[in-house]
C-alpha cells in the first residue's frame, strides 16, 4: 500500500479477527493490536458469562482503540475490533480520521463451527446471534472493503491485501 494506513479488522466474533489481524499487520510491515486487550476487566466479565456488551459498555473500549489508532496515524498499524455498529465505527473515525476497514463476512454456519473449535477465548458462540443482530455492514462512505472467510488464513489475508490496495489506486 503507498500509505501507512491504520487498519481496523472488524466483524462478527468468530470471523478471524486475531487470526487475520496478525497475518495482515505482518504483510503490511505494520504493528498489530489485539482489540480485546483493551477491554476493561468488567466486560470481559460480561461476556465471559454470556451477556452482550450494551454502548455504554463499548464506549471505553473504543476510545482505547481510537487512542491507539490516533498514535499509529502516518506510521501505519492493524488493530481488531468487531465495530459492529456505524455509530462505532464513526467513534473510531473521531479518534483517528485515516483508519481504513477490514470487514470480515461470511457464512453464519461457517463462522458459528470456527467458534465452537477455538480454545481459551472468552466470548461463547450463544452471543453469535446478538452479534448477527447488533451487525451494521459498512456503508459506501466508509472507508473500508469487504473480505470473505472462506479459505484458510493465508488466502483470506491475501483478499484483504488486494483489497486494501483496490482503495489506494485512483479513480478511474
């Protein structure tokens, strides 16, 4: 890419945020933040016994996210985040103007077996529907490409290379 953009890689839980976070960041030549690392302990809580997180649960996290992307802007950087909603996403966009979007879709049976196979994470696949029902795709004002998970991790983290250089060529 011929600018350093920070990327956030969003999407349902079970998509392969901290899966493809990684991945993509190293492609780039960037860092990569675990967006679930700036969870407060208290939602972590919640949604460890099953409770979806409410806005004002979010708003701290996002704003941790936001610092961190803020401080990345220029110097390029991948962070994970399921940004499910617009109105967080446009928090995020407060924070730091230049993010881009990575928003990994796929099939919810797909997404619902990678969930119910992944060991030590605290968010359990019962909270898989609220996150389908939460979920606003990102709009064509957005900043951002839609990635499909099909495939294995190399494949999809090379979909979202091409695309994020897609957004980088000019207007035709």
């Amino acid at each position: 890419m011929s600018t350093p953009h920070v990327v956030v890689v969003m999407g349902v839980a079970g998509t392969g945020k901290t899966t493809i976070g990684p991945l993509l960041a190293a492609r780039l030549g960037v860092p990569y933040a675990e967006g679930d690392d700036f969870h407060p302990q208290a939602n972590i809580a919640k949604m460890t016994a099953g409770t979806p997180l409410s806005d004002e649960d979010r708003w701290p996290w996002l704003d941790a996210i936001g610092r961190w992307a803020h401080e990345r802007e220029g110097l390029g950087g991948v962070v994970s985040s399921s940004a499910l909603k617009r109105a967080y996403r446009d928090r995020l966009r407060a924070a730091a103007p230049g993010i881009v979007f990575v928003h990994l879709t796929g099939d919810r049976a797909l997404i619902e077996d990678r969930m119910s196979h992944r060991q030590g994470h605290f968010m359990p696949t019962a909270l898989l529907d609220s996150q389908f029902a939460t979920l606003q795709p990102l709009e064509a004002d957005e900043a951002g490409v839609r990635v499909d998970v099909a495939g294995g991790p190399d494949e999809i983290t090379g979909r979202a290379v091409a695309a994020l250089r897609s957004l980088d060529q000019p207007s035709q």
